[in-house]
C-alpha cells in the first residue's frame, strides 16, 4: 500500500531526493535576494509609472527621473565606500566625500523638487517620495547582497 502522502501519479523517477543547493557562510538566503530585487522593482517601477501618469510638464518628469538615476547610483556608490572603508579596502578620502554629497544631493532635489511642486498634490508627493526611499534602499540593499555572496563564495 502507497504512503498517505505519496502522489500515485508520480514516476518512480520524480521520487528522487532534490539536491539542496548549499548556502555558504555568510552569504544572504535566496528569500532576501529576492526580497531585494522585488522592492527595487516595485519602488522603481511605481516611481516610473506615476511619473509617466502625471500630468506635468516633460521637463519636469525628466527632472524626477533623473533624480532617481543619480539617487539610486549615488546610494550604491555610498553603500560600497563604506563597506571598502569598514573593509580596510583602500577608498580615497575625495570619493568617500563625494559619494556623501552625492546621496544628500539627491535626496535633497527629490525633496526640494516635491517641496515646490505645485502641479502635484500631496497625496502624489508622499507617494513619489516613498518609492523614491523604497528604490535607495532596495539598490543598496542589493549591493550588499551582491558583494556579501562575492565574499562567501570567494572563501572556498
């Protein structure tokens, strides 16, 4: 008589154990990876798709998106200065220095942008605000991911 679990329908073949990938020490499960990936796709695209729905000028919405650009490649470029830095990897005073400014740059024309913004009410501005946050924090995120799996693998 078959187990009470076992599907009648399978093969014998499809009973085979799955071979379980091994997560190396240090490195971030496949949940959190994806969990990275899913909010800056999620960030970024509301941000994208409220931008390409709102009724303001071209030259406003290229502001935006060129806000979030230099945003998310700032964050990045921080995110990496200070793990180099935590990691006695060699990171030249200027470009720790810039990456700073860089991300308060940015952070302060997406909010100086929103602040003046009179053609966007406020319900839109907290919106494009948070996916805004969402998206920086998703890219860094996915950059420690990137480098903490570089640096398990490198191990072995």
């Amino acid at each position: 008589m078959s187990d009470y679990n076992e599907n009648p329908l399978m093969k014998n073949e499809d009973k085979k154990p799955k071979i379980k990938v091994e997560r190396k020490e240090g490195e971030p499960t496949g949940a959190f990876k994806g969990a990275s990936w899913a909010a800056l796709v999620v960030g970024a695209s509301a941000y994208l798709i409220g931008l390409f729905n709102a009724g303001m000028e071209l030259n406003e919405k290229g502001y935006y998106f060129a806000v979030l650009v230099f945003g998310l490649y700032a964050a990045v470029s921080l995110q990496k200065a200070v793990r180099d830095k935590e990691e006695d990897v060699p990171v030249s005073g200027i470009y720790y220095g810039l990456s700073w400014f860089a991300v308060i740059v940015s952070i302060s024309l997406m909010a100086i942008g929103l602040y003046n913004a009179g053609s966007i009410i406020l319900s839109e501005k907290g919106f494009y605000a948070m996916s805004f946050v969402l998206s920086l924090f998703a890219a860094i995120t996915i950059q420690k991911n990137i480098r903490d799996t570089q640096v398990a693998r490198d191990k072995d």
